[in-house]
C-alpha cells in the first residue's frame, strides 16, 4: 500500500512496483487519514509510507497503524535532509521498520532508478522473500539451498591470546533501533572502544550519533578522521564513507574514505572488519546484528581467520536474517543470540557490569 500525497511519487511507485512479477499494489491514499481507513479492506502485506502530508501526517500515522496491523512492515519514504532525516528517525523510534530516500527534486528517472535498486529489495527482504541473487556471496547455497536457522551449528571458541581490544558491530535494516536497544546496556566505564558500520547515508548517521548519545552512559560520536582509537567512546561510521581502523606511528586512529562501495554500500561493515582484523586480530568481538544482504561475512571470514570471536544476532529478534544469517551459515559465528543478550555478552567478555539503571 502508498501512502503519499505526490501524485509524481504514487506514479512513479506504481509503475515501477508493477515491473516485478513479485510484486502488486494493493491501494494507495494521500494521507494517513485515508490510510488507516483503508487497511481493514485493503489488508496490504507491507506500507510504504511518506512523512509530510496533510490532515494525518506519516509520524501520527504510525502508531495507529500499528492498532491495526501490529506486526506489518513498515518503509519511511522520506527526503535526504536534515528535517526529513531527522522525521525518519522520529518514525523509527515510533515503530516504523525500514526507510528509503527519495530524490528531493521528485524526478521521474530519478525515482523510478531510487525505487528499483533500493526500494524492491527492501520490500522483498521485509516481505519474506528469498534474498535476490546479488545478496549471494559466492559459493553460498542458492535460496533452495539455505540452511534453515534452526540447523545452523556455531563454531567452537578457541583459545585467545588475551581478552578482546576492541568491539565491532555491522548492522543495517532495523540498526536504530537494535543500537537503541543495545548501545545503553555499554557501561560507563565499558575499558573497549567500540566501531560500528550501520548502513545509512550523510546526515542520518551524525544524526543518530547524537540520538544515541542521549540514550547511553558513553558518547555516541560521527567518525572523525585522525582521532585516536580509545575507551570512552563509541564511534559510528559517516554516511558515504567507509571508515577504518589503521595503526599509525604506535597509536590506532580512525580514517575514513570514499573508495568504492563494497555490497552496494558505503560505509561497508566489510571494509571495516577487515581493517579491525588486521590491526587487532584475534583480539576482536565482532558483532553482527539485524540488517539484509550479505556485507560483512567477508570482514567476518578475515576476522575468523585472525582467531577472533564473532557473535551474531538470532533470526527471531532481527528485522531482516540477511547479515547474520549469512555469517551464521558460513559457519563462522562463535554465538548466535537474541539481542537483549548480546548486550550481556559484550560485558561478559569485557568483564563489566551493566550500568546501574540497566540492571535495575
């Protein structure tokens, strides 16, 4: 279902969507009013929904939405700006499940371009579908092939040299609201620095940096380049730049970069895993939470090979199973837990105890 009051945009949706076989638009409003109204008859298997509109905006839409259809989909079609940002994380902390940026001048190419290369696998991804070839990493089993969750076996741990340096955590669809859940469990006086690549373009990362700061005993920061890699922080990854981890002269400093995009994404959890393997080896924890495709089960393949400890969130508490799934069946996963125990574990392994108001 659309839910947009652009007669541009519903079009451009319309038209695209209905290129895929897989895919068909059961009805459309121009607010949320209309909206709501039409889901008992429409009964939609996923909503896509823009934020400005007249008589029921996409932020009041949202929990009444969610009276109705508690557990359907959710998808923020919003602009890339600061107000259109900062709305969308709005709309994630109320219960919506994914976004996607349309283009602010509502070009028709543009749109339908942003629509079939960002939009139909996110749909398909929420939806249930299996995971479109380019997901694939080569040589993984093709989508009749797939382990089930429940026959994945995770790997022993091995003996390390020491406990973990450092914390690294990849994520995408559902990330705001995993870290939300996650990062305010992380102590004050938590002795790891802590990296995190989520997949997200300019402004919302800087924007849920700060968010997330609000929310936790340690600093939630943007990645500034040169700064020195310590405790006290933890460090979020720019939108369109990887960031890395690099040893310089004795000390460990973040970087970023614009090198290519690796799994259609920049920043990647790839190219950051692979730096943190090979700066601190087997001294990492990596951890992979809920997000689609397959970024990060190389940076994970470098890390296993380094002898460091990957954990990964379980199928029944991520938005999407595509990250950690695919680290999970590649057999490289130490644990694969939900996320109200992943928290847990990252303390266990750093042997702190939870903030006081976590505990209680």
């Amino acid at each position: 279902m659309i839910v947009d009051d652009s007669v541009v945009v519903r079009k451009a949706l319309t038209s695209t969507l209905a290129q895929d076989p897989d895919l068909n638009v059961a009805g459309w409003a121009s607010n949320g009013r209309l909206a709501i109204a039409r889901l008992q008859t429409l009964r939609p298997d996923i909503i896509l929904l823009d934020i400005e509109m007249p008589e029921m905006n996409g932020l009041e839409a949202i929990p009444e939405i969610r009276k109705i259809l508690p557990k359907i989909p959710i998808v923020m079609f919003s602009t890339l700006s600061v107000s259109g940002a900062t709305s969308t994380l709005d709309a994630l902390a109320l219960g919506a499940t994914d976004y996607v940026t349309k283009p602010s001048n509502q070009d028709m190419g543009a749109t339908s371009q942003s629509i079939a290369g960002e939009l139909i696998p996110k749909i398909k991804a929420l939806c249930g579908f299996q995971s479109p070839a380019r997901f694939r990493a080569p040589g993984a089993p093709k989508p009749s092939e797939v382990i089930p969750s429940a026959a994945v076996r995770v790997r022993p741990a091995s003996i390390r040299p020491g406990p973990p340096a450092v914390v690294a955590i990849g994520v995408s669809t559902g990330g705001p609201d995993a870290l939300a859940k996650l990062l305010p469990g992380i102590p004050k006086t938590f002795p790891l620095p802590i990296v995190i690549a989520q997949h997200m373009p300019p402004i919302f990362t800087d924007l849920l940096a700060n968010r997330l700061s609000t929310k936790c005993p340690l600093p939630v920061r943007e990645c500034k380049p040169g700064t020195v890699l310590e405790p006290g922080c933890i460090w979020l990854a720019p939108g369109d730049y990887h960031m890395v981890v690099k040893l310089e002269g004795g000390l460990i400093r973040l970087r970023t970069n614009q090198e290519p995009r690796e799994n259609f994404c920049r920043p990647s959890v790839d190219v950051l895993f692979r730096s943190v393997a090979a700066v601190y080896g087997a001294r990492t924890l990596a951890v992979i939470l809920t997000g689609m495709g397959q970024d990060g089960l190389q940076g994970c393949e470098a890390l296993h090979a380094a002898g460091a400890n990957i954990i990964v969130q379980d199928e029944a508490t991520s938005v999407v199973w595509g990250m950690p799934g695919f680290v999970a069946r590649a057999g490289l996963a130490e644990k694969i837990l939900p996320l109200d125990q992943i928290g847990p574990e990252i303390r266990r392994r750093a042997a702190v105890q939870a903030p006081a108001e976590v505990r209680n």
